[in-house]
C-alpha cells in the first residue's frame, strides 16, 4: 500500500489490501489448510491513496483501489471503485456527492503538485495556502 504526503486518516481506518479468491468450490482459508495442509492464497492488490487525502472515521478500502490526490472520503464509506482527484465521496458503497473545486482549478492543482514542494517553497507560499480557492480563477498566480 502507498500512502501520500499530508494525508488525513481519521481513527478505525481500514485498509483491507487482500481478499479471498470467489472462483474457488471453498472461500475458506482453514479449510484448505485443514483437508490439504495448506492455506489458500488470497488475492492481494495494493491500495494507492494520493496526496492530501482526507479519510474520515471508519472507512474501509476495499482492494486495488486508488484514491486520487484531494479527494475527502466521508466517515463510515465503503470504497470498492478508485476515486478521481478531489471528489468528495460517502456511502456504502461510496460515490461521489460533489467536487471540491471546478475543473480548471483541479487540473491546476495536480499540475502545481505542492506537495512535492520543499519546506521553503510551502513557507514562501501561504497565500496560495490560506486562499479559498473556491474565489480564485487562476491559483497560479497566488503561487511564488
């Protein structure tokens, strides 16, 4: 599993990064290491969770899923699909409600990609930090 820079992840998170195998008679682990002394595989796929990801209480990751850079996971969603960058999702299983900024200041932020930024560049710019970026047409230009 590959987690991002300054991601929020709240209390009883869980990632469940393996699954058992459905095309099996048994799904059982124990029974395969019982009758056959060997356990049965599960299926593993990583997680990817992006940069600045917000994860609130309780939301469980289902395998192979790739949240987006931005995106807000509400308390108590069930992720079974990937996630675009800066939705913000809730249900079971989660979908997404709204986004958090239109489409010109998304693609904005994935292309300034601050997080890789130095600890002086993100100090020089808390302007761009602080903005409500929801009342700036060109966030470019809050930047130094």
């Amino acid at each position: 599993m590959d987690i991002g820079r300054y991601c929020a992840i709240a209390p009883h998170t869980i990632f469940q990064a393996e699954n058992h195998p459905m095309n099996r008679s048994s799904i059982q682990t124990s029974f395969y290491d019982h009758y056959f002394d060997e356990p049965l595989d599960h299926i593993r796929d990583p997680i990817q969770i992006g940069n600045d990801v917000w994860l609130g209480t309780e939301v469980i990751v289902l395998p192979g899923v790739t949240i987006g850079d931005g995106a807000i996971v509400g308390a108590g969603s069930v992720v079974t699909t990937d996630v675009e960058p800066y939705s913000i999702i809730a249900g079971s299983p989660a979908s997404r409600i709204k986004w958090r900024f239109d489409q010109q200041t998304r693609q904005q932020l994935l292309d300034l990609a601050w997080w890789d930024w130095g600890d002086e560049k993100i100090s020089q710019n808390e302007d761009f930090f602080r903005a409500d970026l929801t009342k700036v047409q060109d966030i470019t230009g809050l930047v130094d």
